[in-house]
C-alpha cells in the first residue's frame, strides 16, 4: 500500500482536510474517537487515560479551522459535548500531521509557538505523555501509510519551517 500512495498527488494536509469542514463536528468526533479507541486500546486498558474521564480535550485544527472534543466515558473514548474545554491543543495540520507521525518533538512545537496547549496544561502534558508510547503500527495500514506520505511530502517541501532546532527562535 505504501508503495501505491506514493504514486499518488497527494494534497497538502491543509486542503485533505478541507473537506472535513462540511461534516458535522459530532460525527467526525465519533469517527476519529472509534479509530482513537482501537490505536489506543492498550493505554485505555490499563487505564492511563483515565484522567481525561469526564474532562473534555479539545483539539483545533487551523488552516483548515477544525474545532474537535473528546472525552472518556466508563473507558471509552467519544465525542466532548457541551461545555468547556479542560484543555485545548491548537495547531496547524502541517504541524499535527509531523507531530502524529512522529517527526517532530512536540516540545520544539511549543517552543517555537507552531502548537498552543491552553486550559489545564497539567492535563494536556499528560495526554501528551501517553500518546508518546503509542505505537503507530497500530494504526490500519492504509492511514498509517497515507500518514507517512503526508511526513515525508511535507519534510520535503520548502513550505514547512524546519522541523528541529536546538536553538531558540529569534
């Protein structure tokens, strides 16, 4: 399947996503929180995100503007509803995309302001943490697939900023 996507014209993540725009956020949340629950099975198991039970983790797409909620109820993940975010991540899909493929740290992200933790960052540090031990090779192999495309297209293009520093910007 690699092999096929990279054949592909695949679009800048920005304009792949546009079209998640004119889906209603409840049903995209309950499709993204189905795949969640399957990738995330072990750290939902043995109970590592129990912290975000009944907490709404808010999570905003710019450029697309995608403006998605999560919770847990009783261990299962499912869309935030109403209310208030306990913690909002914001961030360009160029970013989100080298971040979920794991070419990038999320630390340089928030050094170099490209991604916003708001609310309860104590929270969002957490999520954080458990996210990092995922395994991507959990993901279906085609979304993996089309996930590491997207990486290297955008590793490649000069349209991304560089994606490590050990320096601060000035």
């Amino acid at each position: 399947m690699p092999a096929l996507l990279s054949r592909l014209p695949l679009p800048e993540p920005r304009r792949l996503l546009a079209p998640a725009r004119l889906v209603p956020a409840p049903v995209l949340e309950v499709l993204i929180a189905r795949l969640a629950q399957r990738v995330l099975a072990e750290a939902l198991q043995d109970g590592a995100l129990d912290l975000l039970e009944q907490r709404i983790l808010a999570i905003t797409v710019i450029d697309p503007m995608l403006r998605l909620r999560f919770t847990l109820r009783d261990r299962r993940l499912c869309g935030g509803g109403p209310g208030p975010a306990d913690v909002t991540i914001t961030g360009r899909a160029e970013d989100l995309v080298l971040l979920a493929a794991r070419r990038t740290d999320p630390d340089t992200l928030f050094f170099q302001r490209r991604l916003r933790l708001s609310g309860d960052t104590e929270l969002g540090l957490a999520v954080k943490n458990v996210l990092d031990t995922v395994d991507l090779h959990s993901l279906p192999t085609p979304l993996q697939g089309l996930l590491e495309q997207l990486a290297d297209r955008l590793e490649d293009s000069e349209s991304v900023p560089a994606r490590v520093s050990h320096h601060p910007p000035r």
